[in-house]
C-alpha cells in the first residue's frame, strides 16, 4: 500500500484525496509517508478527538508538515467549542465545521452518496467549500 500511494503521489500533478480507515495503523506503518496533506475527520467526542491527537506527532514524524482537521457531525455551539479547544491545544488547524445532517443518514439508507442524495444539504455545501479551498492550495 505504500508504495501504491507513493506512486500515485510522485507521479501524479493531480490533487488526489484518499478515504482510509479511522485509526492510526496508517501512520504507525507509514502507509501515508507520501502524503502532501493530511486531512484528520474528528467528531466532537472524546474518544475521536483523542484518536486525532495521536495522529498529529505520527504524521509529523512521517514528514507531513500540513495536517488539518475536519469537523464532523456539529451539533451545537458547545461540540464547536470542544473540538476548536481540543485541535488549538494538539497543533491541529481546523478547516470545516460539518454540521450534524439528517440527509447524510437517509443517503445512507438509500445507499447513496449524499451529493447524488441532496445537492443542497448544508454538508454538501461545507465539503464543497473544503475541495475548492484544496484545489487553490494545489494549484498554488
């Protein structure tokens, strides 16, 4: 997998985003040494939180120097305030507050994306906004 994912990095001029598994077994065996950015998805709950503070020295350890985090499933004021104190405090940049969204569970029950599902729901709108600010810095 490494050198998969090294090759598409080196060789590629695109901006390729990869989905992987929520845990830090891709930093401990290096699968993201490669990686320009990396993108950490955390939820307002401790246990995801703490997961995403493991991650920030492995990645810095691996070289990457751009790590941000992602929000998600916003509920209130208080889970903003939980997850911008917790990322401020482990040198994480957050870069999206994803709001809690209905339409991204029934997308799910009706097995699909949630941008096939309802191209106006507020998350779709965030994560737009997350890709053009991801192309500019590419492009950059």
């Amino acid at each position: 997998m490494r050198s998969i994912i090294g090759e598409i990095v080196n060789e590629s001029t695109d901006l390729t985003l990869m989905d992987m598994e929520a845990s830090i077994e891709h930093m401990s065996r290096g699968t993201v040494r490669h990686i320009d950015k990396l993108l950490v998805v955390v939820e307002p709950y401790y246990r995801a939180l703490e997961t995403a503070g493991r991650i920030v020295p492995l990645a810095q350890e691996l070289g990457i120097n751009e790590i941000y985090a992602i929000a998600n499933k916003i509920r209130s004021a208080d889970d903003e305030q939980a997850v911008q104190s917790y990322c401020s405090n482990h040198h994480l940049n957050v870069i999206a507050m994803l709001p809690f969204d209905e339409n991204v569970l029934a997308a799910d029950r009706a097995g699909q994306a949630i941008l096939d599902y309802n191209r106006t729901s507020p998350v779709v709108a965030k994560l737009t906004a997350v890709a053009d600010l991801l192309q500019r810095q590419a492009a950059a």
